[in-house]
C-alpha cells in the first residue's frame, strides 16, 4: 500500500516516518513540505493513502484532499481539533491529533488498510440489488451476499463508494451515498451528516455533535443536525 506524507512541519514528517516503520504492509512513496509538490508527485505516481496536515502555506489539506482521485484515502495528522466534522465532508477516513499516540495511530492504519482491501475487493464487479423493505442483496464474484437490514448497522460514503458496515463484516461497492440512500427504508434510515447513513434501530447513544454504535463514532453534520433531532429524537416522521 503506497502511502505519502504531506506536512509543513519536519519534525511532524520524522514523527509520521518512525510511526510507519511498525508496519511493513506501508510503502512511503515520499514526502513533501506543501501540497503543490505533493499534487505534482501524484499526477505520474498513483499513491493509495496521504497523511495530510490541513494548516500549511498556499494549499491548505483540506482543498487539497478535494482534488484527489476517488481511490486515494486520506488520514489527516493536525494539530487543530477544529477541523475534525469538516475533515469528514471530504471523505477523509480519520482525524488524527497531534502529537500522535501509536495506539492511535495503529487503529487509523488498521482502517486504512481494511478499506484498501475493500477496494481490491470491488473491482470484481460488485454491485447492489435491492431486494424488499426488509434485506437487498451486494453480488460480488458471481455470487450474492444477503443483508438483511436489521444487521445492517450504518453506511459509510466514501468519495465514490459506499461502505456496508454489518454486524459481522464490511462490503464495499461503487455506489453514491445519496443513490443508496433513496432506496433504503426512509423509516429505518437516516442520513445524519454527508458522509454517513445510520440504521435508527442501532442507535443507543447519541449528544449534540456525535451518533455512537459499538466502537464507531459518527459525526452529525451542521446540516443535518436539526433534522436528525427532528425526525429520530421526536419521531416526527
């Protein structure tokens, strides 16, 4: 998995480096200071994940995340906190803070990892056949897996893919959230933010900014906060 890190702060860069060394299944293609040589790099080179600070002169991370291709990840490593719900608008697949424990470090990796093979996965022609109020079906390899939804547990959009994160398992498939969500039981599921759809029968802890099932925490999107508020927590729907 070819990975690069973008990062005005050379001490910052060294921390990432070191981090990396634990995991032989990471490949660092490069580093750089900015995110134009960064952009520059990655027009001749196909990378599948940027460690990405988002304060940094000219090119701030977030705009540059915009602009990468659908199949590039990004983990954002910042030290401002503030910019965590807006790291999720542009599909990144986490938020780390500096200064960075290993242990958080390893389960932003252990993800990106995980999605990296989901994507492998996909491009054997994987798709989504809706079957009735109560299950649809992903095919995958000539074959199709049943999901009934009540052990669907969220969805996950990520750039151009949809994640299914199951009870038991995650399925990846090409597909836009919005796409999907238009065919899902309006009843069951809710969008809360732009990246996430959750199953309002999972949901047992929710505060003002944030949705918890299991170990996931799902941000709740300004724009979406009053309608979560008024259609699941006054069931107004």
């Amino acid at each position: 998995m070819n990975c690069v890190i973008v990062d005005d702060e050379p001490l910052a860069r060294e921390g990432i480096q070191l981090l990396l060394r634990a995991y032989p299944e990471m490949k660092l293609s490069g580093c750089f200071n900015n995110a134009a040589a960064a952009g520059s790099y990655l027009l001749l080179n196909p990378v599948d994940l940027v460690f990405l600070d988002i304060r940094m002169p000219g090119i701030n991370g977030l705009d540059f995340a915009r602009s990468l291709g659908k199949t590039t990840m990004v983990i954002f490593i910042t030290a401002h906190v503030e910019y965590a719900l807006e790291s999720y608008e542009v599909d990144a697949i986490d938020y780390l803070v500096k200064p960075i424990h290993p242990e958080r470090f390893q389960k932003a990796i252990s993800k990106a990892l995980s999605y990296f093979n989901l994507m492998l996965q996909e491009k054997n022609d994987t798709s989504i056949e809706f079957g009735s109020q109560a299950f649809l079906f992903v095919r995958a390899d000539r074959q199709f897996v049943k999901v009934d939804f009540k052990n669907l547990l969220f969805i996950e959009g990520l750039k151009d893919y949809v994640i299914l994160h199951l009870s038991d398992q995650k399925l990846m498939t090409a597909m836009n959230l919005k796409a999907i969500h238009q065919k899902l039981p309006q009843e069951l599921f809710i969008r809360v933010s732009k990246s996430y759809i959750v199953n309002t029968a999972c949901i047992k802890v929710f505060d003002n900014n944030n949705i918890y099932i299991g170990e996931q925490e799902i941000p709740i999107g300004n724009n979406y906060r009053d309608f979560f508020f008024e259609t699941f927590v006054n069931d107004k729907r």
